[in-house]
C-alpha cells in the first residue's frame, strides 16, 4: 500500500509538502499540487482516516442524541427528522452516531463529556425537555451543537426550530373564519418549548379576533395518542358547547378523534378537529385530517448545514422553519342560526 514517503520520494519533495498538498493548504506552490496529485493516483494512495483525523482533529462524525428515544416517541415526525439528518450528513461525507438519553442519563454523564467519549465534531439535540440538563451544559461545553425545537443560541449553539406560533394562529384562524368561536385546545406537555409557543399563537390568534383566553378550554397532554383521547374527555366535559378543537399533534388528534366517536360527536358535523406536523397518518385518517404541516425531513437537513456553518467557525443563530396549514375534511363552516 502506498504512503505519503512514497510519494515524497518520487515527487522529490519532503513528507511535510506531500501531507500539506494533500490536505489542500494554500501555501503549496499549484504546480507541485499538481504533481504530487498526479504520482497519488498513480500509486492509488488512500489516506489513513485514523491518521487524518490525529492530525486534523476532527472524526468526521455527527452526534445526533434524542432524549425519550422510545418505540412510542418512534412515530413519523421524528423518522423522518433522522432521515433529513443522514441523508444530508452523509451527501456532506460525515458519518451519523445516534444516542438516545433522558434526563436522569443527563445527570449522570456531562454532555462535553459524552461528546469527549465519542469524539464527536457537531451534535444535533433533538427531543429536549425545557428544563434538560444538556441545553444549558451545551452552551457552556464550547462544541458546535444545533438544538431542534428549542431556541437557545450561543457562540457554539444554534437551533431549529418550526414557526410554531404562526402555525397555531393559522390553525385557530382557520377555525375563526369558518365561524367557531368556541375552540378547545389540547396542548403537548408543558416542559416542551413548542408547548408554549402553540399556547401563545393560540392565544394570539384569539386576541387578534378579540375573543377572550380561558385557560378552562387547554388541556396539556403528551403528544401521543392516549393523551389525546383522554383530554378532549376532560375538556367537552366542562366545556359542552365547544365547536372546534386545535390539537398540538397529529398523534394526539387521532386520539380526539377516536374518543370523541366513542362520546357520540361526528367529526366534522358536530365539532371541527386542527392537529399539528403533518405526519403521513393525517392523509388515511376518517375524516382526513386538517393539520399544520412542517417539512420534518427539512428540518433534518436544515440542522446538519447549520452544524456544518457552526464548525467552520460562524456563530450559533435561530433559524425558523416556515409551516402550513392543510385544510382537510375534518374542519367544517358553521351554519349561522
């Protein structure tokens, strides 16, 4: 197998200026680039990755570290996350090692220690809760981080994040203009940072229409499926003359759906139903589901570019994704009385 002192030896130059025209310093002379490029080919040299990355100090090599990483977090919106992440990490030659943590985990392993351990150049924080210990330890660790949903940008932190209060003032806006006045929200559990930012589009959407916020009408879940059925139960119970609801999932819309025909409601004759992310099972839902619609897998690819801009040097900054409201049939006009 060739080495760099073979190509020194037939080029006629030190090992020194071989491993600089090879690593494409500007200070080699173009025409030894040149020659030097021409007797590698020849020799069909292959650097040593482990070698390179010694010398470099870079592994080529993207952490992406989900916290709750469980089969019931595995549903689509978060799939297809990965998705963008990987296909555009490995278009830009760097390789992906997925970790999934909790809090307690956070507790127990420092997060510049993780990234010391598995030698990571970037990471990409998905999954965060508000109150983790990884958003204020990565601002403090020094090493390029992207945070997904959570806006806490540094020199070395960037963040993701959907434009989740201008999609949920679609979503109620949407509900608004087609005559609901009466509208129940079941939000996501209150430690995410989109939780809050869909309460106050909610609220702002109100506002803006001059109807008035009662906190009797939200109800917090957990993004999934139960959460969703077990909150609508709650919140038509103290609130029968509700016409609409806006849920800050699809996951948990489906739930709606499927407690509210338990309870005797059609969907949409009876109450309107708004989810949130798009995800695919929107399209084969009975009725298909209105919904907020976020390109997750743009999300992904969004993260690794910032990632890549961050460890060439420029600074951590927010960078909001546009989403868009998908009007199905699960949203109805009410007829004036």
């Amino acid at each position: 197998m060739a080495t760099i002192k073979d190509i020194a030896k037939l080029a006629g130059v030190s090992i020194t200026t071989v491993s600089r025209a090879l690593n494409n310093h500007s200070d080699v002379n173009r025409d030894t680039y040149k020659k030097i490029a021409k007797i590698a080919r020849q020799l069909g040299y292959q650097p040593n990755s482990s070698a390179r990355s010694l010398v470099l100090k870079k592994t080529n090599t993207i952490g992406l570290v989900v916290s709750n990483l469980t089969t019931r977090s595995g549903h689509h919106f978060l799939f297809d996350i990965i998705c963008g992440v990987n296909e555009q990490a490995s278009l830009r030659h760097y390789d992906v090692f997925l970790i999934g943590t909790n809090t307690r985990q956070q507790e127990e392993v420092q997060y510049k220690e993780l990234c010391r351990r598995r030698s990571f150049d970037g990471v990409i924080l998905a999954g965060l809760k508000i109150n983790d210990p990884y958003i204020d330890q990565a601002v403090q660790a020094g090493v390029p981080t992207v945070l997904l949903g959570v806006p806490a940008p540094s020199d070395s932190v960037g963040s993701v994040i959907s434009d989740d209060v201008g999609g949920s003032m679609s979503a109620i806006q949407h509900l608004i203009d087609y005559g609901h006045r009466h509208i129940l929200f079941i939000n996501g559990h209150q430690e995410a940072a989109v939780s809050q930012f869909r309460l106050e589009g909610y609220k702002k959407a109100l506002e803006k229409n001059g109807l008035p916020y009662d906190e009797g009408k939200v109800a917090h879940a957990n993004f999934e499926i139960e959460g969703g059925g077990e909150a609508f139960a709650a919140l038509i119970a103290k609130n029968p003359n509700a016409t609409a609801v806006f849920c800050a999932s699809d996951l948990m819309a489906y739930g709606m759906l499927g407690k509210a025909s338990e309870l005797g409601y059609k969907v949409p004759d009876d109450i309107s139903v708004v989810g949130f992310d798009g995800i695919e099972i929107t399209e084969i839902m009975k009725p298909q589901l209105t919904t907020i619609d976020q390109d997750r897998f743009q999300i992904g690819t969004s993260a690794v570019n910032m990632l890549l801009e961050m460890m060439d040097g420029t600074p951590g900054y927010t960078r909001v994704m546009a989403s868009k409201l998908i009007i199905r049939d699960s949203t109805k006009m009410l007829v004036p009385d």
